[in-house]
C-alpha cells in the first residue's frame, strides 16, 4: 500500500473535502432575509429569564457575507442560590449570558451557549438544533427550549 508523506490529500478527497466545504449551510442574516427564525426561551429554575430570536436563512458559502462577523445573542439575570448548587464553584450572582453559532450545516445548526459571573465563565456547553424541528435541553435548573418560525 503506498501511502502519501507530503501530508496533502490525494486529488480525490480534495475532491470530496472541496464538495462538503461547498455545501449551502444555514447562517445568522439580517431579518429581512429570514428563511427561519429559531426562538429560544431560557428558563432557570422553572423562571424564564429571556426570549431570543436568532433569524437564520440557507445560502452557499460564497453567497454569505465574509464580512459577516460573529454574531451574539447576550442575555442578562440573576443566578440564586438553590441548595448545594453550583456552577465551576458560584452559586448565585450577576450572570451574562451568551449564545453564538459554532457550527452551521445544511440541515441543522450547533449553538454554543456560556455563561460568565464576574470575570469567569462558569458554563459553557454546546446544543445541536435540526433546522425546523423544536427542542428542549434540560439540566441543574437550567431549561433552553427551541422552537421555530418559518418566514
């Protein structure tokens, strides 16, 4: 079996690498150009501490913007102490929240979601969402239910 050492692809999965990378994916546009608004509500102990809209519409990677810088969600609330209850050590305080877009595919995004009291992020985990389809995560208090809109 010969095996290539300079490190670069064969032709073929270039090939194949260069049709996934070219692939239309969903991305975090401007209103106005919406295919799907994906709604997010955020609950903490069963109180809802913010609604997000993110809106989301479908093009190949050459149509979207490349100046488009991230975008982010930012929430804000106050985390109270419940029982023995912690995140990385703090269990109540002044809490910034944030959503982002770490992965987008044709079908589905992957949101990242953190949270950060005073100077350090005391969450940070990451939640797949199949384009259309509602969905709930759920865990120490926390609830993020997504439903969505098609426009």
């Amino acid at each position: 079996m010969a095996v290539q050492a300079s490190g670069q692809p064969s032709p073929e999965v270039q090939k194949r690498m260069n049709e996934i990378n070219n692939r239309p994916r969903y991305f975090w546009c401007a209103k106005d150009q919406a295919q799907y608004t994906l709604n997010l509500a955020v609950r903490i102990d069963g109180e809802e501490v913010t609604q997000i809209q993110i809106p989301l519409a479908k093009a190949k990677p050459d149509n979207i913007p490349e100046d488009d810088q991230q975008k982010i969600a930012e929430y804000h609330f106050l985390l109270k102490k419940r029982g023995d209850r912690a995140f990385r050590g703090v269990s109540n305080g002044s809490v910034e929240g944030n959503f982002w877009i770490g992965l987008a595919r044709n079908n589905e995004i992957v949101l990242g979601h953190s949270w950060v009291c005073g100077n350090k992020v005391i969450l940070h985990e990451m939640f797949q969402f199949i384009v259309g389809k509602p969905k709930s995560y759920s865990g120490s208090g926390i609830q993020i239910c997504a439903t969505w809109l098609k426009n």
